[in-house]
C-alpha cells in the first residue's frame, strides 16, 4: 500500500545530496520525476507539484510531489501531497491542476484504475479526482471522482481521459478541460463545467485534431487569453515528424477563435513550443504582476533509459519561462528573477578566426549572451562542458540559416539520437543567443526568445571549457555571468 507518509520516511532515509544535483533546475529528493502538476500561486508562493515515483529512478506508481518557490528560481521541498492509496486511483494519481478557492488549496488529478474484463483481461479507466489542503498537506474528498468519464460522449476513450486543466471564468463558473482521444485515434480536448467544483457536466469536445498532424491523444492541456489570443497548449503522443515539429516529445502551441455559445476552439495557427530535445507536458500560470510563466518536464520519454548508472535522482524541470505574443510570434524568455543570482560579468568583444577560448568565458552553471553582429562563414560552432573527451556543441550555418545542437559526445552511457536542426525563422538570420547552463542542461533563446533549444546532458562536472570556432570570420559580443543560487 502506497501513502504519503510511506513516501516522506523513505525520503528521509535515502535523499540525494544536493551537490549531486542541479543548482536551480527543480529535481526530486530521490527518484522518479516528469509531467509538473498544479502549478499555482497559494499562499503568496508559487507551488509546484509534479509527477513523482519515490522508489525508483524509473516511472512506476505514480505519487504528487510538492515543492514551492517565492522566486521561481529556489525551490523548497514540501512533503509527498498525493499517493495512490484508494480504490479511485490504485494505479496511479496522474497528472492534474491546482487552483486556490475559500482560501483553500484545491487539486485536481486524475485517479487511475485497473478494471478486471469478464474475459480475464485488464482495462484502464481514467477520472477526475480532487482533495483539498492547506499547502502543506492535502485530503481526498469522500465523492471521488468529481468527473467520471462515463458523462463523455461514447465516442470518447476512458482510458485516454487525463490531465484536468481547472480555473474559474468571469461567469463564476468553474470549467475543466481534459485530454482525450476518441476509439478510432482523434486526439483532442474535452470540457466541463461546474457551479461549485464538485458537480461537472459534459460542456462540448472543445477541441480536435481531424487532419492527422496532432499525434494520436493531446496530453497535459492548457487554456488561457494572452496578449489578445485564444490560447491551447498540448503535449501530443505520437507525433511524426511534420516541419518545425520534429523533436519527438514535441508541445504545440495553438492560437484560433472560440465560439463561446458552443464552447469550442478552432486553431488558426500551431507553433512548436521548443525545438530541443527535452521539454514536455508544461504548465502555465498567471502571476499577481500579470505575466504568464510555463514550467516543463526537461525530458524526452525517448531518453531516460540513458540516465547515468547509479544515478539516484531521474529528470528535472526547465527554467521557468516568461511567455508573451509579439507581432503574432510567442515569444519565451527565461524568468526575469534569474537575473538577481548573475554574478561575475564578463564582455568580451572580438573578431572571430579560427578557434580560441577566452578568458573567464566558461563553466556550467552560466547565463552567457552571444551577440553575432557579422558572420561572414561557413559555420559558426561553440563548444559547450568540453574537455578532451565530452562536449555539446551549437553550430550555426549562416548560408541555410540553420542551428544545430549536437550533444553525440555529451556523456550518454549509450549512443542514441543527439542531433537536432531548426531553421532560424527570424528573416535576418540569427543575431542573439541566450543559453542558460545548469550542470546537467542547455537552454538556448534565439533572437530574443523567438525560438527555444532545450536539453539535458549528463556530462561530467569537470568538463568546463566553452570554445568557439569558426571557418570564416565571425564579429561577436560574448556577456556572461556566473549564476550564484
């Protein structure tokens, strides 16, 4: 039997050290991590829950846990909020929201079952599931599940019916959206409404892939109105390689029009959220100084048997983003909070010929600009946590306006898929790049965040050198601080 209190004891008994993890990025004391849940502002924090198995660095029982920030930057551990110990979710309390109401901290999950068939087989069935708490520690209510899936239309898988996406519009009403599929492989997104969160009707399927692009079920949904948009935000599983989406994990970005009498969404416009390797299942929230900020799981589902042997902690969260729309283009910038932990500036301007290192330009827990103001090249590469046998390198062909990312020699404990390519969108080429390093990770912002490059890399810490090289000559501005959390 899975508990709370089961979970924080063996917590206690086997937590990592800190030293072995990231400096900002949000990890687990020990074990399992990956989708955040119930991202949400209580009790003048940010707190942040996310999908966590305790026991294990692999996914298994899924438990909720719980971390809050004043900053978005330090994080402080909270005990386990979820675990799978009642009837309405023994296989699992998967991913879900969080929203304050009465002064009170409410999530909703979605509890997982396994139910026996008359021919002997098992099926999963998947609800909505909501406890209350008070930030620390939370209680499942008794009329669990608040959602039951048997009020969709019959077209509608339950066994794809997760991720609740919860808040309260300017009606008074609260609504919830969920991801879905329906039985003939239609990815989408269904909606709900309650007068007081405990009772939902079925609102309308408020959102569908029909033309095959979108994958095959839209996880993680999220819903918001940003800068004069209608925006929907999902995490497609099995997604082919279709244009700029190619990462594999890939989060699409949808803007379009409701009908607010059907209560129903049309795209008018899809964008690949980040362009990396690792970055999945983000949620967003709207904080009091009115900027939206999205946290995601920094990992790909096609690389965590690559973590390094003996390893007690498994995946990480990005660096928080600061999300707007400009000229029609979503634009992601790291939180401005991370600029309070810069230390040590550095500015280097130089003519670029060959390869050179510069002085005080390197280390692994940095947040360093470059500023191309000529490339007049081939390509343009820089070699990130290299030494003689591990690098990670981004490299920039000005002729076909194409970065690439190369982490092949990065430290995996076996070869797999470490190149990617995007090509720079903005029609001047690439001019700027932020590229933000915390040990274990890359995030690289083109041209003022109109693209966004994440992965991991599980290098070891004493490769520190950044080089930079060229086959042409490349006139750059180099600024970098050290991040001191």
């Amino acid at each position: 039997m899975y508990t709370c209190q089961k979970a924080d004891e063996y917590i206690e008994k086997n937590r990592v050290d800190r030293a072995d993890k990231p400096e900002f990025h949000l990890t687990t004391p020990v074990g399992w991590l990956n989708d955040p849940n119930g991202f949400s502002i209580y009790g003048g924090k940010a707190h942040l829950f996310y999908q966590f198995h305790p026991y294990s660095t692999e996914w298994g029982p899924m438990h909720w846990g719980h971390s809050s920030s004043k900053d978005f930057i330090k994080w402080e551990e909270l005990p386990t909020a979820l675990a799978p110990d009642s009837e309405i979710d023994s296989f699992g309390c998967f991913s879900g929201t969080a929203i304050e109401n009465g002064g009170k901290h409410v999530l909703f999950y979605t509890g997982v079952v396994e139910e026996k068939l008359a021919d002997g087989t098992k099926n999963v069935i998947q609800n909505q599931c909501m406890a209350i708490g008070d930030g620390i520690s939370y209680e499942k209510i008794s009329g669990n599940p608040v959602v039951d899936g048997k009020i969709m239309p019959e077209d509608c898988s339950r066994a794809d019916f997760r991720d609740p996406k919860v808040w309260k519009d300017e009606d008074g009403r609260y609504y919830m959206l969920a991801g879905n599929r329906t039985y003939d492989g239609i990815p989408q997104v269904v909606l709900f409404s309650s007068d007081d969160m405990y009772n939902w009707e079925f609102e309308s399927v408020f959102a569908k892939d029909e033309t095959g692009r979108f994958g095959a079920v839209w996880e993680c949904p999220d819903y918001f109105e940003m800068d004069g948009h209608n925006v929907l935000i999902v995490s497609p599983q099995d997604m082919s390689a279709d244009g700029e989406f190619h990462n594999g994990n890939n989060v699409v970005f949808f803007t379009g029009d409701v009908d607010q009498e059907k209560h129903i969404f049309k795209y008018e416009k899809a964008v690949s959220v980040d362009s990396g390797f690792d970055f999945y299942a983000p949620q967003t929230i709207r904080t009091s100084d009115g900027r939206r900020v999205m946290i995601g799981w920094m990992q790909s589902w096609d690389s965590v048997n690559t973590l390094p042997r003996g390893q007690k902690w498994a995946c990480m969260m990005s660096v928080p983003r600061e999300l707007t729309i400009s000229d029609g283009k979503l634009i992601q910038t790291p939180v401005r909070e991370l600029c309070g932990y810069r230390q040590n500036r550095l500015v280097v301007n130089d003519t670029l010929r060959g390869e050179r290192t510069y002085e005080g330009i390197n280390g692994r827990v940095i947040d360093m600009t470059v500023d191309i103001k000529k490339a007049d090249c081939g390509h343009f590469t820089m070699h990130f946590a290299k030494n003689e046998i591990h690098e990670t390198n981004v490299s920039y062909t000005p002729g076909t306006q194409m970065l690439e990312i190369d982490r092949t020699f990065a430290g995996w404990i076996r070869d797999t898929n470490c190149v990617r390519k995007v090509k720079i969108k903005n029609v001047n080429g690439l001019s700027k790049m932020r590229i933000v390093m915390d040990w274990n990770s890359i995030e690289i912002f083109v041209n003022g965040g109109e693209q966004v490059l994440s992965t991991v890399i599980y290098t070891p810490r004493s490769a520190q050198d950044i080089v930079f090289e060229t086959d042409g000559c490349v006139e750059l501005e180099v600024e970098k601080y050290d991040l001191n959390i």
